[in-house]
C-alpha cells in the first residue's frame, strides 16, 4: 500500500494504527451510552432523545466523521480531512462488526445523522480523544492525499478492514486485556500495557511471523520425492516474474500436479511474496486427503524452530493430535455483554465465529478446505473483510477447477481479481480446462493486477503451464511416463449387464468400482449386489456424518489406494458417486461409470491402474495387468436420439448433468476415437485436449435438435447464473462500502453455490433413554464436527412438530453449552425404532412432514 501511494512505510503504518485506535468512535454516542446508563450517570447522564436504534455503534462512527470530524478536524494532523481517501480509510475501521457502515437507515430512504445520537458534549469528547490518539501515535502533518490515491486506497480498504476487525477480537481477549479500573496516563497504559499484551496476544494466537525456510531445490521439501515428474521439475526451474503471480496447471490425473503447486508456492514465499497459502478444494472429503498431503510437508517450508499453524476448515479426527491449531483459540469466558439483540460484542463475535474451523482456515499460516470459504471472500457477507485479509499475504491454490459451475467459476475470477488486487499470487490446478475458461481466469487475475491480458494464448498443447504476470506466457511440458497411456472404451447399455460384469470381474480377483453419477443410484447398485451374494462390497457417497465418511474414506485409500497388496484388493467391489473423481489417490483394476460430461469421464479414468502393479495387483516397477479398459454405462448412441435419450436410462443423473447435448457430444467423441489417450499430441483422436475441445469447443459437432432444447436452456441457464454471480460479487474496486453491493444489509444469505446440491450443516445427534442427548460421535474435541453431515438445503429446515415438542427443550440447553450448535444451526436428534433403526421427523423446505433415518452404512436417507 506504501508502495502503491508512493508514501513512507512508516508514515502509513502509523496512519494505519491511527485509524484502528479510532474504529470505536460510535461509543462516545450518548445513544450507545445509554445502554447502561447508570454506569456514569454524572459523567454521561442519558438523554431520553439519543435512542440507540436505526444502526449499531459501528455506523455511528462513520457519522461523527461525516457530519463533524471531516469540517472540524483537529489541526495539525491530516492534510485535507475532509478528502475521500479519508473517508474510505474511517469506513474500513469503522466497519468493524462485519459489514460496512450504514449510509441510510435499513428502510433505504431515510438518511442517517450524527445529531440522532450524538450530544455536542459526546462529539466535543470524541474531538479530544482524536487528538490525544495522534499525539500518543505520533501522526503529525501527514500529507493530503490527490484524488488518484482514493482508488488506490479503496483498493487497500478491504484488508485494512479485515485487520481492524482481527485487531477488535485481539483487543477483546481478556486473558491479555483485562479491564482496569485505575486512572493512569495513556502513554503510560500504551507503552507498559496495550502494546507488551498485544505481543503476547499475537503469539497465542498463533498469528506471530513464521520465516521461511531455505532450500536449494524445491524438490527437497518432500522426502519421498527422488524423481520429480516434468511437470515437477518445471514448477522447481520456471523464472518467476515481478508482483503477483498465476500459475495454471494442466496435467493428466496422477502426474503430480500438487508437488507442482506446493513448490511454486514455496518459491513464491521464499521470493517474499507469501506468507503461507490456503488450499481450496471442490468438496469435503477432496479437502480431507489434501489436508493429509500437505500436512506431512507443510512443516519443510517454514525454518525448523518456527511454529507455523494449520487448519482444516472442517474436523479430522486423525489429525487432531499431529497437527497445532493455534490461531485464536477460542474457549476464553464471554465476560461482554451484547450490545443489543442481534448486535453481540467483540468476544461474543469473535468467539463464534472460532468455534467454525470452516473460517478459522483462512487466519492460519497454512489452511485447507473447500473453495467456498474463499469465495465467501468476495460476497455481501458478514466479516467478508477478514477472509480477504486471511488470504492476503497468501498463495491461493485451487484444485481440480473444471469441477466448477459457471456460478462459482465467475466468482473464483472475481476472487482472482480481488485477491491480485491485494498483491496476492494464485496456483490452479485441472486436468484440462477449455480454452474459454482458462483465457477467463487468466483475464481476471490480470485485471487484479492492473494489467491488460491483451491475448492469452489458446495453446492446443497438453500438458501445459500457464504463467501470468506482466505478460502471459504458456510453456507445454511433458508427463512422467506411468501416467502416459491409452485406455480402451467399452460401452454397457444394460444395468443387468453391469451388475454381472461388476460380479465377474470380482470374482475373478480384481479390484472394481462402478461409480453412479447420484446416490440413490449408488444405493441402488450396492444394494442389488448385496442381493446377488457378492461379498466384500462398500458403498461410499457424500450423505454421511464426516465421522463415518472419515472411516469409509480410509477403507476405501487402504484398499484401493497406491501401496495396497494384492491380497488387500482381491475381489472387492467399491460403488460410488462423484466423491472418488477428485484428488483421491486411488487404483482401480476395473472401472465401470454411469456417462458423465466428457471431462468428468477424463478424471474418472485417471482413477483406473494409476499406479504400476503385477498381473496380481501388487505394487511393481512394471505394469504386469491387462489393458485397462473404461466402462461406461449409458444409452446407446443415437445419430437421431429424442428428448429423453439420457433421462430414459439414468433418470436421476439427468437432473445432475442436464445438458444432455454436451451428454451426447461426449459419447460422440469417445465412440469416433475409442479410447482415451493420455496425454495425447494436439489433435490426435482420443487425445485429453481433443476430446475436450470436441465437447466445449467451438468446432465441436452440432447437437441435434431433439437435444438441442435442453442443451439451450442449460446454456441459458448457465448465462443467468454467470449474470447472478456478477451481481452478488463485491466490487472490489470500490472499496469497503456499500457502494460495493447492495445486499449488504439484506437478510438473505448471499449462497457460493447456485444448484440443487444446495447444502447445509446438520449435525446428528443420538437420543439415550427418554431424551438424553449426545453427539452421534460422542467424546473427543470434534464431537460435533464428526457428527456433522452436509445434506440437500430443501431437505430439512426444522423438525416437525412432535419432534419439537419432545426435544425441543434438551435442544434449547445443548445450543446454549455449545456456540457451533447456536441458531439458526440445524439439529436433528435420532431415536431408535421398533425396527432398530435411529430415525427422525423433520420438516421440509415445502413444510412437508418427512422420516429421515441414518446408519453407517447406508448414509443419510429421507422418505
């Protein structure tokens, strides 16, 4: 920010601890006084006129600016206070609780003004504390800022909002800063108390500087990597450019595209670019295995003797002991009162929102979880300020991005702009991108940067590196020889004739997986198994409490995973949704999938021998199997198909993937090449970057018109859906106000996600005896996060009226022991029935009264 205003650092640093000192200023209000008028009744006396309604303490600071501060500035200090870029600076402070300043009252007509809660006597007390503040600070005769800094400051304004908001919660730990009813001096108080706590806060908080450790090749900072792949070597050995950077990486499944990212991110923090990095993720259970992967290496960036912090942005039960959790760690007694209802103080705030580790991810040195929590960064959304500055300083990495929808693609390219805004670098990771996609992602983050992309190559070589910074280059590279194949393509247009060769290829002694495109079709298939006698057969899904999930997933990793025996995998029978496709280290010797969109298919493949093994399937130097052959269950090609081609065969997947014109493309191009071919040359048939273009391209065949319907609407639908994630982003460029979105005094929850897999957390709880409650997984410090599921939005809202009324009490007791189960967080509490299974009544977003059941097995199941 120094930098960009061509100011002195500590000019702007003092600035800066000058505008944090004055983000209270609403508190001289004699309206917020008087929420405990007897206090100091001589010292305030209340004034029936000043009532605290209309907007929080937090607006009113901004209106002592506004309409006093800005015309009556205390001489001597800022060159021009009634200047804009004052103004942006005061409503980043004064923003404090999570949103902007109120600029007019909620009903949007009436202005707001100081003189509706401040007594001249307040307003004159407010003037000398300004005053005091400067003189301890030492801000004298800063420099009026010209109307081409307001831009640049309102650029900043975001995380100097954050900051403020970090720096309350700190000041607010009473195990640092404890209330002091004896009068001394403020420079005494500031130099013998505030500042020596404000060390020792920062370093419990685990937010204390963690350098960076040295290494001469980047390869070293993983002790099992003894020859990295292409792609590997060209993260260690590609020059970096000046300021913020992307990477974008395209490589076939299994190439090493996560080593890649971490070296570049360890180069671009050892270059001073980055303090640490956020891992994004497309799903929970991805960002589970990616928690593993980076936590046995995360430790190798930072020097031996640092105390770098990590944090999954949901529970891991096997983590917990391995890993430190340090930043902020909540569990301090909330001794504040709330201000008023709806309004709670800084510790009451602070402390809720610690106790969700989905946020806390964003404050740690190092944090993994799902894209969401970024993208929240960029949307109307309360303490929106405080991701943003979590992740400046930080090296955004996002995996497997074609796995995106057009909603959430546009806001990651908001958030590329808004995070190269901040100075920010980013790594993006995929199988294959179109080329469309890849020039929007590269166009944003130059965007952020200030730059123009001019024209981002449309490189038809695979795999390719992609490096935005003053320029935007493109360099292809090879892939490390295991992961250079062809895999056949074999069509099924029977369900019975799936099931059969599922059961053959088992009994045979191979490792299946049939991965259904929705989970009642997984149920289904396992269940259908089960009844035709096949043993040894797991169902795995995303409808389980992360407990269970966490203990399928490590079955499923042991079995199939890179270093199970022969012995481990012989004749088990793994059904599955999408949950496998994704950054699971996973090897199958047969793979049957429902048909999917053709890069979809491309990931699902890579699942299929991804690792060399002898005819028996044990870990070998050579690949000793049978050509791998994909499976794909589907309907038949049809050159003249009707409207319900796809829906006839796999009804419930049509709601899933309802382009079904892209559907028909796919089969078109795989049955014209019959395999796929990794990676393949440019424009080779069967090649990753050709089946992909003939899918998502501009050539690609045209879709016949039977399709064409659907595939119309889809695409409409995806441009409305672009059109809704534009609005519902922040513009950045405005600055930390409501000028940047006006939703952001709405009630409504602005949603990461646009689609019918809409969700929320529902966390399990299990009835004893009448109506005692415990966790579903009772015991441990993340009880509640392993007894927490993710299920469908429209599903359940509440539970229905019998079910409240029998456990609506114990409820009320459990959410106030615990702030993660607080309202409006849903809780479903599970009795057994005569049949032995745990069930629930619960309500639907139709008011529809439902029975919901839950086993470890089966999942979450509802009707």
């Amino acid at each position: 920010m120094a930098q960009a205003l061509d100011w002195d650092l500590s000019s702007v640093r003092q600035l800066n601890t000058f505008f944090s000192a004055l983000h209270d200023l609403g508190k001289f209000a004699r309206a917020f006084q008087g929420l405990a008028p007897g206090l100091s009744p001589t010292l305030v006396p209340p004034i029936a006129s000043k009532q605290y309604r209309s907007c929080r303490h937090d607006t009113m600071g901004w209106l002592l600016w506004k309409d006093h501060l800005s015309l009556n500035f205390p001489e001597g200090i800022l060159g021009n206070p009634g200047s804009g870029f004052w103004a942006a600076w005061i409503k980043a402070v004064a923003g404090h609780h999570g949103s902007p300043p109120m600029e007019t009252a909620r009903n949007g007509w009436s202005e707001l003004s100081a003189e509706d809660y401040f007594h001249a006597d307040d307003v004159a007390a407010a003037h000398q504390f300004v005053a005091a503040a400067a003189q301890l600070i030492r801000v004298r005769d800063m420099p009026a800022p010209t109307r081409s800094m307001i831009p640049i400051l309102k650029r900043h304004a975001w995380r100097l909002a954050g900051m403020t908001v970090l720096a309350d919660w700190l000041g607010s730990d009473q195990r640092f800063f404890r209330y002091h009813d004896e009068p001394m001096p403020l420079d005494r108080y500031w130099a013998e108390m505030a500042q020596p706590n404000a060390r020792e806060a920062l370093v419990a908080a685990g937010l204390g500087p963690a350098p960076v450790r040295q290494w001469n090749r980047p390869a070293d900072l993983f002790g099992y990597l003894d020859t990295p792949t292409p792609l590997q070597r060209l993260a260690a050995e590609l020059p970096l450019g000046p300021g913020p950077e992307l990477f974008l990486l395209e490589d076939v499944t299994g190439a090493g595209k996560t080593e890649a990212a971490l070296m570049l991110t360890y180069r671009l923090m050892a270059a001073g670019k980055a303090q640490g990095f956020y891992f994004g993720l497309p799903t929970m259970a991805t960002s589970n295995q990616m928690y593993a992967r980076v936590g046995s290496v995360y430790r190798s960036l930072y020097e031996p003797d640092a105390s770098p912090s990590l944090v999954l942005s949901h529970g891991a039960r096997q983590m917990i002991d391995a890993f430190r959790e340090s930043v902020l760690v909540p569990g301090q007694p909330l001794t504040d009162l709330d201000y008023s209802p709806g309004e709670g103080s800084a510790t009451a705030q602070c402390s809720a929102w610690l106790a969700d580790n989905r946020k806390k991810a964003l404050l740690a040195h190092v944090g993994v979880g799902t894209l969401d929590q970024a993208l929240l960064a960029v949307l109307p959304v309360r303490h929106q300020s405080l991701r943003l500055a979590g992740l400046a300083g930080k090296v955004l990495v996002a995996d497997e991005v074609h796995a995106y929808d057009p909603y959430m693609r546009t806001l990651l390219a908001r958030l590329l702009q808004a995070h190269a805004s901040q100075g920010g670098s980013a790594v993006l990771l995929s199988a294959t991108l179109p080329a469309d996609m890849r020039r929007e992602l590269v166009q944003a983050f130059m965007r952020g940067r200030g730059a123009d992309a001019g024209d981002v190559p449309d490189d038809g070589r695979y795999p390719l590196v992609t490096h935005a910074h003053a320029h935007v280059l493109a360099y292809p590279c090879d892939t490390r020889p295991e992961v250079k194949r062809t895999v056949k393509v074999q069509w099924l247009h029977d369900e019975a004739e799936v099931q059969r060769l599922v059961l053959a290829q088992a009994q045979a002694g191979r490792g299946v997986c049939w991965i259904r495109n929705t989970v009642g079709d997984a149920r289904r298939a396992y269940e259908g198994l089960q009844k035709e006698g096949a043993s040894h057969v797991t169902l795995f899904h995303s409808r389980y409490a992360m407990g269970d999930r966490l203990a399928i997933e490590d079955k499923v990793l042991a079995t199939y995973g890179k270093k199970s025996s022969a012995e481990q995998r012989a004749g088990r029978i793994l059904v599955s949704t999408q949950v496998v496709e994704q950054s699971l280290d996973l090897d199958f010797d047969v793979l049957i999938s429902d048909l999917a969109p053709i890069d979809l298919l491309i990931q699902r493949a890579g699942r299929l021998h991804r690792h060399r093994r002898d005819a028996q399937g044990n870990p070998a130097g050579h690949e000793g199997r049978e050509a791998p052959v994909l499976y794909i269950f589907g309907p038949r090609p049809d050159m003249a198909p009707r409207a319900d081609w796809y829906k006839a065969v796999l009804p419930g997947a049509n709601a899933v993937y309802p382009n079904t014109g892209r559907l028909w493309l796919t089969q078109q191009v795989l049955c014209a090449a019959g395999e796929i071919v990794s990676p393949g040359k440019p424009g080779q048939p069967g090649a990753v970057r050709t089946l992909v273009e003939g899918v998502y391209g501009v050539d690609a065949q045209e879709i016949p018109d039977a399709l064409l319907q659907a595939s119309s609407r889809q695409e409409g639908e995806a441009m409305a859906h672009i059109s809704q994630a534009n609005f519902n982003a922040l513009e950045i460029e405005r600055g930390y106000s409501n000028d940047s979105n006006r939703q952001w005094h709405e009630d409504t929850m602005v949603p990461t996600r646009l689609s019918d897999e809409d969700s929320v957390a529902v966390y399990l709880v299990r009835v004893r005896g009448e109506s005692e409650l415990e966790p579903w997984f009772p015991g441990g410090a993340l009880a509640w996060e392993l007894s927490s599921i993710r299920i469908h939005a429209k599903q359940v809202v509440g539970l229905s009226p019998e079910w409240e009324q029998r456990y609506g009490h114990r409820l009320t007791l459990l959410r106030g022991e615990t702030r993660l189960l607080e309202e409006p967080t849903l809780i479903v509490p599970l009795s057994v029935d005569h049949s032995g299974r745990y069930v629930a009544e619960v309500t639907s977003r139709e008011a529809e009264l439902q029975s919901a059941c839950y086993d470890s097995v089966m999942g979450w199941r509802v009707g």
